[in-house]
C-alpha cells in the first residue's frame, strides 16, 4: 500500500470536522466493506472502555480509513487472520515494554513502520487529550487496536 502522508490525513480530518454527520456514513460503509474491523472494535477485548473512549476509537480509526480510500481508493477486505495475528503481536510488543510513560512505551512501534504518519496521527489524539477523556488503560487499548487496523490493511496474509 502506498505511504499515506500527513497531508491526506489533514485534510479527511477537516474534511469531517465541517461535516461531523458524515462519520456515520462512514461507519455504515465501514460495517459493510470491513466488516472485520467492525468485529474487533466491538470485541470483548473493548468492553472496558467508556462511551467518550469508544466514539474516540471510533473516529481514529474513520479517520484511518477514510485517508486510506483517499490516497489508494476502496482498500481490500482486512483479513479476520490478519487481524488476530497484528493484534496478538501489537499486545505482545506493548506488554514487554513495561519501563516508562505512554509515549516511552510506543516509541519501539515506530520504527521502521512502513505507516507512520497514520500511527503518528493516532499518537497525536490521544496525546492532545487535553479533556482528559482517555484512561491510561483506554489510551493503550486505542492506541494498539488503531494500530492493528493500520495494520491489517498493509498485511498480506
């Protein structure tokens, strides 16, 4: 897949901002085209989190693959075994890094990551959490499954 630049990404975000009342379409198209991506946002694994974290997730990841469709078009169906790989590995990863604060302990995902700029937009809002809506325990949980998405939709499996 092609690097999808920050530019894209600013310019679906601005695209949504002036016109929140798209996101739902979004999420219905979602639910039809990525239906796997619909089952693990609403997996057991998310249950934890609150209403405010769960429409936060939610929107990164409509964010995610509205940039995706605007610089490659409609991408292909994410794979349930890509997801369940990408997942195990990202929490895999994210469990050994035990030292440190939240951006510490996400630093080691983006090296080499073929997506940064998607993995770094999904950094930044739950960074600029300046309401404080977002747990510790939400932000990890955001942050893996954005970044589980991303890469499910890179994957070749």
């Amino acid at each position: 897949m092609e690097f999808i630049h920050e530019d894209i990404i600013d310019k679906v975000v601005d695209r949504l901002s002036a016109k929140p009342e798209e996101l739902s379409n979004i999420y219905k198209e979602l639910a039809a085209e990525q239906p796997t991506i619909i089952a693990l946002l609403y997996s057991k694994d998310l249950k934890s989190l609150t209403e405010k974290e769960t429409d936060l997730l939610f929107f990164i990841v409509a964010i995610i693959y509205e940039s995706i469709k605007e610089q490659v078009g409609f991408p292909e169906q994410i794979t349930k075994t890509a997801i369940e790989k990408a997942d195990d590995e990202n929490w895999d990863k994210m469990m050994s890094a035990t030292n440190g604060n939240f951006r510490d302990r996400i630093t080691q995902f983006f090296e080499g990551y073929p997506q940064e700029d998607l993995l770094a937009f999904t950094e930044d809002v739950l960074l600029d959490d300046d309401d404080q809506i977002v747990s510790g325990i939400g932000r990890e949980a955001i942050f893996i499954t954005a970044k589980t998405v991303i890469d499910g939709f890179i994957s070749d499996f």
